[in-house]
C-alpha cells in the first residue's frame, strides 16, 4: 500500500520533529520541499493527501496537481498565500490557525513603537558605531495622552489596545463594520484615524481591498510626524509613498516586521534609514507560540485523516467521514 504524504511547502524552523511525532500516529510521511517555488510545489503535491503551509504560495497551479489533496492547513494566520476560493471549488477544506500568536504580535507591535518613540533603535546604532550624544537623536514625544489609531480591530488589534492603554495611550481603531467587539474601544472612521492618531499601527489582513491601504493619499491625510507601525502583511503599505513620506517629514518613522516581497532588498533606500526600525517577520515567533503552531497544524491533517473535522475551518468545506 502507498504511503500517505504530506507536503511541508516551507518553515522557518530547522527540523520538523514535532510534526514527524504526531503525524506518524497515522503513518503519514513527510515531504520538506527543498524550497518553495511554484515549480517545486507543482511537482512534489501530486500524490499528498495534504500540504501545510508558511508563507509558501499555494497557487492554483499547485493545487491542480495536487489532485488526492483533501485539506489545505495555513501554518499562521492569514491566507493570502493560498487560493482559497480555487482550492474550495475543489472541494479542498482550508485552515488556520487564527489564535496562536496574539500576545507575541501584539508585544512586538508595542516593541516597534516604543523603538521608535524612545529613540532605542537609534541610540543603539549609533552607540554601537562609538557615537555617545544624547543630542544627536530626534525629539521625543511622551507616549501618555498621544493618540494611537489601531486599522483592524480583531484579536491581535485589541490585544495591542490592553497594552497600549497602560502606557497612557488614547487608543481608537476603524474596521468597515465599526464594530468594538464589546470592548468599549472608540471606533472611528478610517479618514478621523489618520487625521488625529500619532502612531498608526496596522492589523487587517491582506485583501484586494486593503492591499496598499497605506498609500500616497493615506500618508498625505496623516497627522504630521505620524509613526506607522506593520507588524501584519507587506502588501498593506506602499513602500514607495512610506519613503516619500519620511524623506519629506510627513512621517517621523516606521516599524515594519513585514514587506512585500520577503525577504525585502535590504539595501534599499528604504530600509537604510535610521527612522525605520525592521525585524524579519519575527512578530510570530516564541518557543511557546511555535511549539503550539506545529502541534495544532500536525493535529488537524491527523483529524482530516480519521474522517473527523480539523479545527478552524475556513472556507465551509467539511471532511467526508
């Protein structure tokens, strides 16, 4: 009898013990492609069962030759990386993991900021380069009373609220339904958030309509000296107008943990300036969060195999038992 396999598109752990551990509880066997090409996915899912994903473009060509493939997992939380409309007119039941990382995002996006707003990014360059001067860094805003305007309000944008009103801040948000959660938080317009907040942080995911959401005109509309904070997708900002915009001091600095494409050039202009703090997609990563990540992936394609219902089904697709 053949084995049942499950494509591993790309990760960025070293080993896959975790999975191999509990996947083996169903004989499955693992295919770690050696890179992440569309070519490279085309070939080896043409006999899977199920293809787990990190940021690996699971594309419609991939899914076509993956024709035993009955479950798509998303190793994270959004699924721009995956045709999830194609893979659902196949049948293909698609998930995630939409609640794994909340407190590390919502951390980082604060440690972004505080980088920025307190100069520690900069002080620490400049220190490491043997330059001690107190005056040679930007002004510094006390954080309480300033404004922090949150674009999305899901779990990790009001995580990154809790942590930010215990510093002081005034924190208002806008998603298209206005909706708080039951939160309390003021929710405003999108227009109101980028005319009155200090500090803009993003939290929606990357969709036709909020691709470059950041753009010429939202900068333009910003608050003047404004701090803008990506710790959710790449694709949401125009890096074009975020450089116009910090080379003509409409915005004092940017926090980016993620670009598009990744990796980004580095030595771009971009990415250069001391008023830009970056980390490579690292907002996600704690021992815990990972640990937990793999195991919830690893039990879903487990669950889909013994005829049950993966958790956190996406696109309404249900496993035939």
């Amino acid at each position: 009898m053949a084995s049942k396999k499950v494509l591993i598109t790309d990760h960025p752990w070293t080993e896959l013990d975790i999975e191999s551990k509990i996947l083996s509880e169903e004989s499955l066997e693992i295919v770690d492609a050696p890179d992440d090409s569309e070519e490279t996915l085309a070939n080896l899912a043409q006999d899977v069962i199920a293809i787990a994903t990190c940021w690996g473009q699971v594309t419609k060509t991939v899914i076509e030759s993956a024709s035993d493939c009955r479950l798509i997992c998303r190793m994270g939380i959004g699924l721009d990386n995956i045709d999830v409309d194609f893979a659902t007119s196949q049948g293909i039941t698609v998930t995630n993991i939409p609640d794994y990382c909340i407190p590390e995002v919502a951390d980082h996006t604060l440690a972004l900021l505080l980088a920025l707003e307190r100069n520690i990014a900069f002080f620490h360059l400049r220190s490491k380069r043997g330059e001690y001067d107190l005056s040679s860094g930007p002004p510094m805003k006390r954080l309480a009373g300033s404004r922090l305007g949150l674009i999305g309000f899901g779990r990790i944008g009001q995580a990154v609220r809790a942590r930010a009103e215990s510093f002081g801040l005034d924190v208002v948000a806008y998603t298209p339904s206005g909706n708080d959660y039951g939160t309390g938080c003021t929710m405003v317009s999108l227009e109101e958030l980028l005319k009155t907040s200090e500090y803009i942080s993003l939290h929606v995911p990357l969709k036709e309509d909020t691709h470059n959401i950041i753009d010429s005109k939202a900068i333009s509309a910003m608050k003047p000296g404004a701090v803008l904070i990506n710790t959710s997708r790449g694709g949401l900002v125009d890096p074009d107008a975020l450089l116009q915009g910090l080379k003509t001091g409409k915005l004092s600095g940017a926090g980016l943990d993620v670009f598009s494409p990744e990796p980004p050039n580095i030595t771009d202009e971009l990415y250069r300036r001391e008023d830009v703090v970056t980390t490579p997609h690292a907002a996600f990563v704690s021992e815990e969060a990972l640990i937990e990540l793999r195991e919830r992936v690893a039990h879903q394609i487990v669950a889909m195999v013994r005829g049950e219902q993966p958790e956190n089904i996406v696109n309404g697709v249900e496993i035939d038992s």
